[in-house]
C-alpha cells in the first residue's frame, strides 16, 4: 500500500494552505480509526490524505473507495477534490466516492437483481409506499387503516438465515387471507416495475454474497484502499455488512467519525465496531473559542478533553434563560441582544436556535412550544414538503434565484417519479425525471423559456386556487406529464400561511429582531438538521422527549458530574445536547424550564461558566 510521509504532507500543506500538528499529521499517515471533535478539519484532513494518494496512485484498475453516510459529507469531499488536477482523478473509474447506500447498490444489489431478470428503476422510500398504496385494494386498504397501518413501509424484504423473506405488514405469518394476499401481489408489482425500498437493497446485497462466495474478493481487489466518513452514524447492518467486505489483511482501511456526535438512529441499531471502542482522538477544535469548548465538553458521551486553539475572550455572555410557559417566547429577544454584543459585524456565519423535538404536540414540549409558528417541513436544510405548491411559496420567499429555480425543478422530478413518468428525448432514449434530465428535455423541444416564464410568474404573484390548476396544467403538458391519478394529492391546491407574522415579525422558521438598528436574523431548525454547521450563536431549547433533555442533564451541563451516563435516554439527549453545544464560535445560550433548574443556583448571576438570567421574574 502506498506510504505517506512528513514531506508529502509538507507539500500537501502548501498546496491547501493549511498547516496540520502532529496528532494529524500522524492520522494522515497511518490508517487508524479516528475520533474528530466538532470544529476539527476532519474533512480537510481526509481531503488532504486522498489528494496525496492521488498524486502516488499508478494502479489502472484498482481504485480507492471512499464511502460516507450522508450526500452533503459526500459533496463535502467531492468539492475539496475537484479544486485539484490530482484530486479530479479519484472521481471517475477505477476509483469510487459514494454514500454508503450507493455503493451497496451500484456493486452487489443491483448486480443481483439483474442476475435474476429485475430492472432497477428507482430506489426509493417514499415512491414504493406511495405507488404501493395507491394500487391496493379497498379492502387491504380498510384492514391496514383498522390495524392503525397508515404506510407500506415494512413492505420489505428481509435477509433471514440465508433467505430472503417478504415482510408483509398487517401480518405477523403468511397468510391466505386476501389482503395478505393483495400485499404481496403490491410487492410483486412494485419490483417488476422495478421499484425498491433503501433497506432491502441490503438484503439483497448479502444473497448476492452468499451465492457468489467470490463477490468478497473481487471488491478487495478492486478497492484496495477503503475510507469510511461519518461512520459514527453507520448502523450495525451497514457495518456488518463492511467489515464482512473490507475488514481484511489486504485492504487498507480507515473510519473517520465522531461517536460523541451519534444521534441518527432511524430505529435501527448503532454500529459496534466504531462507537463502542477507544478511538485515536482529535480533540482540538478550530470552530469555536476555549469557553465554548469547557461548555461543551461537559456533553462528551466519551469524555473527550474538547479544547480550542483560540482564546476565550475576557467578557463571556454564554447565559441559561430560565423560562415558563409564560416567558418562552420571550427568549428569542433576549437572545437577540445577546447576539448583538457577542457577534462582530459582518461576520457570516448564520444564527441560530435548536432544538430535539420539532413535530408539535398537545401534551409535549416541542419548539413550537417556543415558536407557534415553527413548521419542520420548512427548513432550509431538508426542505420537502408534502405538497408542490409548498415548493412556489418556499421559491417565493427566497424571491427568486438559483435556489428557488432548484426547489421548483426537485418539485417537479417528485411529480414525475411518482406518477412513474417518463421522459422521451430525441435521440430515441427514455429516461427517468431528474433536474439535469427535465433541463436537457426542455432544451430539446424549445420550451424552456416558456416554462421558467411560467415559473417566475408564480412566485412573483400571489396564487389563487384558480391560476395554481391552470399552472399545473400548464407546466405538466411542457414536461409531458399525463398520468396524474397517483400524485393528485400531490398536486392539489393549499393556501398559503402568512409568511409574515407582525406581532412577532416572523418569517417561516426566521425570527428578525431589531436591536438598535441592527436587524438579528435567527433561524430555527431541529438539531439534527444542523448536524454539522458552524454558526455564530446558537441557542438551544430544552424540548420534551418522555422527560425533559436539558432538565435530566442539567448536573452534566453545570459540570457537577462527570460520569458516563448509562440510562439509554441520557445517553440519547447527551450526544443531541452535544452536537447543539458544539455548533457555535461566539455565543452559546440555552433556554429552559426553572422548574427544573436547581434550586440551589437560582438567583445567582452565573455558575459554571454561564450567566444565568430568569426571564419569569421580568
């Protein structure tokens, strides 16, 4: 395997205009498993490592594979590499960078289903359960609605001692029942259609081994340098099935994570060979300064000495806000001024506040408790909304630009994977509905000057129920979308919210406020669309989840213990806690019921390392 030294590093260095001490420099050398706090360059550095492999890599048909969790880390990396000539040549053939579901797909499961005659179309979630619905029968339907089944989600295929076996929700056992029956015949309609679910591309994956014994060396030949990012988020069937792949003596491979920072779950099980062992560590952070480092490390699930190369300033405000229901609201002006001191001017980064639980509910505490006109669907982070006309409102908020073009464009490729449309381009080929196909489709038949005419005038104009039918009409015919009966829902007409509310001049999930002139923008999101980020504040509100998260580690967040926590639910609102205390440069605040402040501290001025402010006594 290629060996890296001090002097490609030393070029490398130049060559980024970065500079990178000796616990990296020593990653980037080795192929150990890391640990990287927030703020650490962990990209820059697995960047730094792939460019050097570029530039000494002379194989022909063997590659380096490197795999993420998620595309926004897979665009992280692709980006750094495409700034340099070397680093281009790891995005083609023989090399692979890809989300670890592509991977799966593109080399064993797809691989298996042609051997057995299938076509892949779609993989896909969302477009199984919603044609998979759509073509059952009254009567499966009224079965799974009675069982309070609402979703074909389990309708999968799973990989059990050495078979593969449906799973047919509503039914705990085959059945001859004809629902049970009219499910499976769903199922079977969806893959010779050619439409699958994410998971089952995995059991898929694992047949395909076990009928080809061989697969396994093949791939190890082929990718002789393995790099997994994210992988503290790789849950235990992912990592199974990479380490049965890769975990080998002629395979060089390194996993780049941060276990602290663990918190999609989606049900499944965590990974055990990562976030369960003692890890090489990066514990210094260039994100934010030392005081917000001694706050955040309280919240590391691992115990990690977070620390920061800059300065603490001499006047820190990071504050707790005690709230009531009374005062909650109250928070975000408090916040604002707060913002306003701690802030320079000019400075980029966004602002602002999280929390765990973003869906409303009566008997909870959620942020709409905080926000009453929170909408998760409306984050710019993960923006897809249950209707197409939410795409024109969302366009026009952001008034237009190359953003707004690209929500109206992702609308209009959900409403033709849907309805299971197709494009017919002049060459005499037919693809599938995706931005870069809907363009070259429109360019082709000269109506793309027409159809962004027709975009601009629904986001510039206020739309009626009247104008939204004959638009849709309109756009569809440019796009040649006719099969409309699956997606009407989709489709159908839904006033607008007031994007502005005067009394608390909010604006979508945005709270503006003005402090002596200078206007606050402050964005409200869950924690888990911010994973990631760099903000300059941030503001975290204590949301209810069976018991109160900031409540329940309130002795952690006062660095009153430092024990690891072993109840399950402590352990999930730590590493959240920890990935929202780990978001800013300047300015950490938190808001949370006094009720479940300790007694001891309130009316005191700061503990901790926090100021303490009790916004019900105002």
């Amino acid at each position: 395997m290629i060996e890296i030294n001090d002097t490609d590093i030393t070029m490398i260095e130049r060559d980024l205009g970065v500079r990178f001490d000796a616990t990296r420099k020593q990653i980037i050398k080795t192929f150990n498993d890391v640990q990287a706090c927030p703020g650490s360059g962990k990209t820059t550095m697995v960047a730094a490592k792939l460019l050097i492999i570029a530039k000494k890599w002379k194989q022909t048909h063997q590659g380096v594979c490197v795999l993420t969790h998620t595309n926004v880390a897979k665009g992280e990396i692709t980006d750094l590499l495409k700034r340099s000539i070397d680093g281009q040549k790891l995005l083609s053939y023989p090399h692979f960078i890809g989300t670890i579901q592509e991977f799966v797909n593109k080399f064993l499961a797809i691989p298996y289903l042609r051997s057995m005659d299938y076509t892949v179309n779609q993989v896909d979630d969302e477009i199984c359960c919603t044609k998979g619905w759509h073509i059952l029968s009254r009567g499966t339907r009224s079965y799974l609605e009675r069982n309070h089944i609402s979703s074909l989600q389990d309708l999968q295929y799973q990989f059990i001692d050495g078979e593969l076996i449906l799973s047919v929700p509503g039914f705990k056992r085959t059945s001859t029942s004809p629902s049970y029956q009219n499910l499976e015949s769903v199922k079977h309609s969806l893959i010779s259609n050619g439409y699958f679910y994410y998971h089952e591309m995995y059991a898929f994956a694992k047949k395909y081994i076990l009928k080809n014994s061989s697969i396994k060396g093949a791939l190890r030949s082929r990718f002789p340098a393995v790099f997994i990012d994210e992988m503290q988020d790789t849950q235990r069937f992912q990592d199974e099935l990479l380490n049965d792949i890769f975990q080998h003596e002629t395979v060089s491979f390194q996993r780049f994570g941060d276990p602290d920072q663990a918190i999609y779950s989606g049900g499944e099980e965590g990974n055990q060979t990562y976030n369960q062992i003692t890890l090489e560590k990066v514990e210094d952070s260039h994100r934010f300064n030392h005081s917000v480092a001694l706050l955040a490390k309280n919240l590391s699930y691992n115990r990690i000495n977070l620390n920061s190369d800059t300065a603490a300033p001499e006047q820190t405000l990071h504050t707790i806000f005690l709230v009531d229901e009374n005062s909650r609201s109250n928070v975000f002006d408090r916040f604002a001024e707060l913002c306003s001191q701690a802030i320079p001017e000019g400075c980029k980064r966004p602002i602002k506040t999280v929390g765990a639980v973003g869906v409303r509910k009566d008997d909870g505490l959620t942020i709409c408790n905080y926000l009453d006109s929170f909408d998760k669907s409306n984050s710019t982070n993960a923006f897809k909304p249950s209707k197409l006309i939410h795409y024109f409102y969302e366009a026009s908020r952001l008034k237009g630009g190359h953003q707004a073009y690209r929500l109206i464009l992702d609308g209009m490729v959900r409403c033709g994977r849907i309805s299971n449309s197709k494009l017919s381009h002049q060459d005499g080929t037919q693809s599938g509905y995706s931005t870069t196909y809907i363009r070259k489709y429109l360019r082709e038949s000269g109506l793309i000057i027409d159809f962004n005419v027709q975009i601009k005038s629904l986001i510039e104009n206020d739309i009626t129920e009247g104008t939204w039918n004959q638009s849709v009409t309109t756009l569809f015919s440019y796009l040649n979308l006719h099969n409309l009966t699956q997606i009407q829902e989709f489709i159908c007409f839904e006033g607008n919210r007031p994007l502005v509310d005067t009394v608390n001049n909010v604006s979508a999930n945005k709270v503006y406020t003005d402090v002596a002139g200078r206007i606050i923008e402050n964005e409200v999101a869950t924690i888990h669309a911010v994973k990631g980020e760099t903000h300059a504040a941030t503001l975290v509100l204590e949301t209810k989840f069976r018991s109160n998260d900031l409540k329940l580690l309130i002795d952690y967040i006062l660095a009153e213990n430092n024990m690891k926590p072993r109840a399950a639910t402590k352990i999930k609102f730590m590493k959240q806690l920890y990935v929202a205390f780990s978001r800013p440069e300047h300015l950490l605040c938190l808001a949370m019921d006094k009720s479940g402040f300790p007694p001891e501290h309130i009316g005191k001025q700061d503990y901790a390392g926090w100021k303490i402010c009790d916004l019900t006594m105002v």
